[in-house]
C-alpha cells in the first residue's frame, strides 16, 4: 500500500458541511483512497455510479427519494459521480438537506463532472486532484536513493499504481489502460463516434512533446479540421490525459504569443499510445521523455503542495527559448530541462535583459529531485 499525499488533505476537510470532490484520471487509486478512509469511519454509504441501478436510485431528485438511499448513513461515497445525470444539482440536494452527512463524489472526466458542479455547488465544496503516484510520493514511502535508481525505468513505464505495484509486467498493464480506460469517458461522454481519430491525435501529440503544436498542421496529419482538433485537446485535457502549456509574452515584439505545447499526464501513458518501451539508451527520443517526465512530475508538485503557480514555456520568432517558466506572487522563475549533463546550457540573454528579475535554473538528472520534492 503507498500512502498517498490526498488522503491527509481530504481526512482535514470532512466534517465542515461541504462536499468533498476528488477527480483524476481512471486507475490512479481515487477508490483505493477513499476505501482506506472510509475503512476508519462507520455508517458509510458506498455508491457505484458506473452502476445501472446506483444510476436509476438518482432519477428522481428530491430530498426524500434521497432520505430513502441515504438512510442513516454517516459518510456518502459516490464513486464516478459523473455517470449520474444533473450530478451537481442532486449532491447540491444532499449537502443542503443532509447537514450531519459529508458527502464525497470521485469523478474520471472532469469535462462532464466538474462543469456541472461549478455553478450549484458554489461554496460548497473541496475539490481535489489526484494524479499517478508522484515521485515525492514514492520517496516518502520508500527512501530517495531507491527512487533516483529507477529514473530511466519511470521515464518508460511512468507511474500509475499497477504499474508500479506488478514490476516485469508493466507493457501489459499500459497497453490495458491505454485501451480499455483512456478514451472510455470521452467517447461515452462526447458521444465522438470516430475513435480512431482520437488515437491518431494522440499519437501526433506524443511525437510532438517539447515542441509547438500547431492544430492546422496535426489536422492536416490525421485528417481533421482545425477546430475539432482543438476541440478534441480540450476533451482529453478535460479527461485527464494531456495538458497544456502556454507562451509566456510580456516584454518583446519578437515572442510567441498565442503558441502552445502538450504534455502527457503520465510518461507510461505516453509511450504506450505510440507502442515505444525502449531502453533510453536506445531512444531518440530522450529528451521529451526527460521533459515530459519533469514537467508532469511538477505539476503534481504544486497541486499536492498547495503552491499556486502560472506556469508557461517561452519562445521567440528567432527560435530562442525556455522549457518552462512559472510565475509564483509576481517571482518570474524559468527553468532549462537539460538530460544531457555534459552539454552546456545558457538562459538566452534576450530573456534576462527583458526578465532581469528572473531566477533561472537548469534541471538535470543530478539536481531534479529538489524541483519535483520538499
């Protein structure tokens, strides 16, 4: 059992009359979270809502129907909340009528979840992120040496849970997650009949890691317009499968003011979509799996850490550039991702003219652990 950095975030928020709403991508351990929180409590009400007939319970939204499924229950679980309809506004009902009742709901697609809760439960809930085990995590629960020793392994196989948990057989286990739980929400939910378009958009994206994606140029790869090729990066954004970084602009004619890059939220997942568990020694592609790995595992970082950052990439017309730059209370810091130790790196002088008050830094597999730990 890893011990994971939410559980003690959501155990200090029960109890204050408000929902608790934990999201995060299928098979990250949401369940097994909540298992071992509730494990520790008594009356607990656990609701599957991939379930037909947890889905029918919900039909009619009143208090009473509500009394009648809730009963005498102390703690309401509803794992997959967002299979439900009118989600937000039937936990709304629970959380209004039911004061001694803490309510929690886990959703896998927070483009349907998360959308219906903003407006009817405004000031009403908690709401958490949970991501594959981070590395932090893994320290923690083991001890920092053995961590670093498995750098080049987690560059390949990433860090969802069964992955790390079944070693020797981490292909199967991707290759099971990339088909049977990646795109389930987006299809269901999206109602996208053209799967394969998803896959293939998916595969561009992973090839494209540490550069610019142009949606015209993926369009015309895989063939679809512009427009839907944005509008399917939102969904899987929104799913939990990529993200996107922008360009930082404020000070140069010359920058890149509307440009992007997309990661991958896992390194696993990503070379599962395109079928790639090369040792690094043999990769081409070493340095976007390095950049992939640092910036996701930075992002879980901040969010478990509570550090509110704006976080961008930086890059001018003259191809002068910086992997990664956050802005933290107004602290401009930017960051060089560099696995080749061997090869000098120099912030461009462009950017600390125009960013004097920068900090700068260069993250190498000598130094990354103080980027991605306390």
């Amino acid at each position: 059992m890893i011990d994971r950095f939410l559980e003690k975030r959501i155990k200090e928020s029960s109890n204050k009359g408000k929902a608790i709403i934990l999201l995060g991508p299928r098979q990250v351990g949401k369940t097994t979270l909540l298992k071992n929180i509730a494990a520790n409590k008594s009356d607990v009400l656990w609701l599957n809502a991939d379930n037909f007939e947890i889905q029918a319970l919900f039909d009619i939204a009143s208090a009473s129907r509500f009394k009648s499924i809730i009963k005498n229950a102390k703690t309401v679980i509803i794992d997959e909340a967002q299979s439900i309809k009118d989600i937000g506004l039937k936990l709304k009902i629970i959380i209004d009528e039911f004061k001694e009742v803490q309510l929690i709901a886990t959703g896998s697609s927070a483009f349907d979840l998360a959308n219906e809760l903003n407006e009817p439960l405004t000031g009403r809930k908690f709401e958490f992120q949970m991501f594959p085990i981070s590395f932090e995590e893994m320290v923690k629960n083991t001890n920092l040496l053995k961590e670093l020793n498995k750098l080049s392994h987690r560059m390949v196989y990433g860090y969802y849970p069964d992955v790390i948990i079944n070693e020797n057989d981490e292909k199967r286990i991707l290759k099971q997650l990339a088909d049977s739980y990646l795109y389930k929400d987006i299809l269901i939910w999206s109602k996208i009949k053209k799967s394969d378009k998803i896959i293939k958009l998916l595969q561009a994206l992973a090839f494209q890691i540490g550069n610019q994606v142009s949606y015209n140029n993926i369009g015309n790869l895989i063939g679809l317009d512009s427009e839907t090729v944005e509008k399917y990066i939102i969904l899987l954004e929104k799913s939990f499968i990529i993200y996107r970084l922008n360009s930082f602009s404020r000070n140069l004619r010359s920058e890149l003011k509307k440009s992007r890059k997309i990661y991958f939220i896992d390194n696993g997942i990503r070379n599962a979509v395109i079928g790639n568990y090369g040792n690094l020694t043999l990769r081409n592609d070493v340095g976007a799996l390095w950049e992939n790995f640092i910036v996701s595992e930075r992002k879980k970082y901040l969010d478990y850490n509570n550090i509110y950052a704006n976080t961008y990439f930086w890059r001018t017309k003259t191809q002068q550039e910086i992997d990664y730059i956050e802005e933290i209370d107004g602290q401009i810091y930017a960051y060089e991702f560099k696995w080749n130790t061997h090869k000098k790196v120099k912030i461009p002088k462009s950017f600390t003219t125009a960013y004097p008050n920068a900090i700068t830094k260069i993250i190498t597999p000598e130094n990354y652990h103080e980027f991605i730990t306390l």
